[in-house]
C-alpha cells in the first residue's frame, strides 16, 4: 500500500513515487548515519563478532535501498512508455477501444472478444458482469453462447468478410477448435483477409505464422503493423528482434526501449519480463547490473 502523507489543506493523500524515493533516500541515508556513530562507539575489542544492533541496521537499509531501487526502475519504466506513447500518438487512436469504459485496449491478453457482435471489452469492464451472473452481451444483448456453438455465427460473418469473424475463425482453424480440422493454411488466408482490412490481431497472428515458417523479415513486417495499432503483444516479439538481429537492424538498446513498452502495458506474455530481467542481472544492451531490478521483472513472470 501507498503511504500516506499530509496534504497542503491539512487532509490526507496517497505519497507520490518522487516522495517515496525521497523518502526511502532520506531515511538510508539516517541509517547509514547511525551505523556510523554505532561504529565509533564501539570498542576494537568487541569487534567480531558484528554486533546485533550493527546487524538490524545494515537489514533495514538493505530492505529500504531494495524498496527504492524497485521504485526507481517503475519510474523509469512509466517514462519509457509515457513517452513512447508520446512520439506515437496514432497507437492510442488506432488502439481498439473498449465500448464500455472507452479506454484503448492496448494488452490483447486483457481484452474479451464476443462472438456475437465481435466488438472486443477490457477484462476490467467484463468481469464484474461475469461475477454476477450476467449471460448476456453487455452491448447486443445477445446470449452468451458455448464455444462450439459461437461457430455457426462465426462462419457466415466471415463468409460476409467481416475483418473480426476472418480472424476469429482463422484462431479456430489455427488450433483446431470448435470441432474443426487443425489447418493452418486456412487459417493463413482467413488471417491475411482480415489484415488487409487492417486488423491489428490478424496481423499480429499472421506475423506468429510467418515466423514459424521462417520468413522471419514479414513476420517482423507484420508485427510491426500490429504494434502500430495499438497491439503491445507484437511490439514485444519485435522488441526481442531487434535484441538478437533476426529480420530487422539488430538494436539493443531500441530492443530494451519496446521491451520494456510491451512489459508494462501487456499482462500473460512473459517474455519481455524474462529478457529484460536477464539484462539487468548481467548488465547487458547498456543497462546498469542490479539483480534487484531484475527480480522487478521475473516477479510477474
């Protein structure tokens, strides 16, 4: 939990990141102090063994400097992606948009698709409803139907040439859901209809096909297409790339810049996390070794 301070009216409000690293600062430093002064009023003669209350010191500045350094690397990541954001304006307007709460989906792993009328809500919005027992599209109104049956409305949508339906029923070749036979050219040619309407998830899913048939330069392609539109999930795969050279410039420090975009607005996919975690732990693409700001990373994954 945040901490609490005073605010100028004389209420309470939550402390700011800038004030809690201060803070933490402030208080290692007063503990570094009173080591110090422990130091010197010990005798030469006590010393070995360290004495415990040198020890309970040296632990809270350790937690304290282990508080501010994890502190210190999510300030630095909300700034990469404040202004990564910044630079591309067209991410957030080209992002689909929940229809409920109108906030930019930007973590297709946080996002519901319906199958009734194919628009796509945040899990934020979506699962309060499913909490209570709601069976019904929030938006249509149309009952939720089992997976198996959500391909009879599916297949004519598709067949209309409805970007959503394309990309939904390519995933249902792709895997082999929903009864259908596992066919993954199919599932190819339904993902490039819907790209070709400019469908962020079909790119991203074609560029998934590419590159597992080795045509790693279009699958960079077309993850970079996805990411252009709002799909963070693309922007890591391109990220990782760009670290190792496969199909784009290789670029590490461009690398650990979309990395750690795509690790702070995306939720299941770990990869990110995994590789910016071992660049901290041994100092790689220009970052400064620290195995506390590694453990920022592996902890979500």
């Amino acid at each position: 939990k945040m901490e609490r301070v005073e605010a100028d009216e004389g209420e309470e409000r939550e402390e700011t990141v800038e004030e809690k690293i201060e803070r933490l600062t402030v208080e290692i430093q007063d503990i570094q102090e009173q080591g110090e002064r422990l130091l010197r009023s010990l005798s030469p003669i006590t010393m070995p063994p360290v004495p415990e209350p040198l020890l309970k010191l040296r632990r809270a500045m350790k937690e304290k400097d282990i508080e501010r350094e994890l502190l210190l690397e999510d300030q630095r990541a909300s700034k990469v992606v404040e202004e990564y954001l910044k630079e591309n304006p067209s991410i957030l307007e080209k992002a689909d948009e929940c229809p409920i709460c109108l906030e930019p989906i930007l973590d297709i792993n946080g996002s519901v698709d319906l199958a009734c009328c194919g628009y796509k809500t945040c899990r934020d919005c979506q699962e309060p409803l499913t909490r209570t027992g709601k069976n019904t599209c929030p938006l249509c109104r149309a009952r939720y139907l089992p997976e198996l049956k959500q391909l009879g409305i599916i297949r004519p949508k598709a067949a209309a040439g409805k970007a959503w339906a394309q990309c939904r029923l390519g995933q249902l070749y792709y895997y082999g859901l929903s009864g259908l036979v596992e066919d993954e050219e199919k599932a190819a040619s339904l993902f490039r209809s819907a790209a070709d309407q400019g469908h962020a998830h079909a790119h991203y899913l074609l560029g998934l096909y590419e590159l597992q048939k080795d045509n790693v330069v279009e699958a960079c392609r077309l993850f970079e297409a996805a990411a252009s539109k709002g799909h963070m999930t693309a922007l890591g795969l391109l990220g990782m790339q760009h670290f190792v050279g496969r199909g784009v410039e290789q670029d590490e420090m461009k690398a650990v810049r979309l990395l750690t975009v795509c690790s702070k607005l995306t939720t299941k996919d770990r990869r990110p996390h995994r590789l910016l975690a071992g660049c901290f732990a041994y100092g790689n693409a220009g970052l400064e070794e620290s195995l506390t700001r590694a453990v920022y990373y592996l902890k979500p994954a």
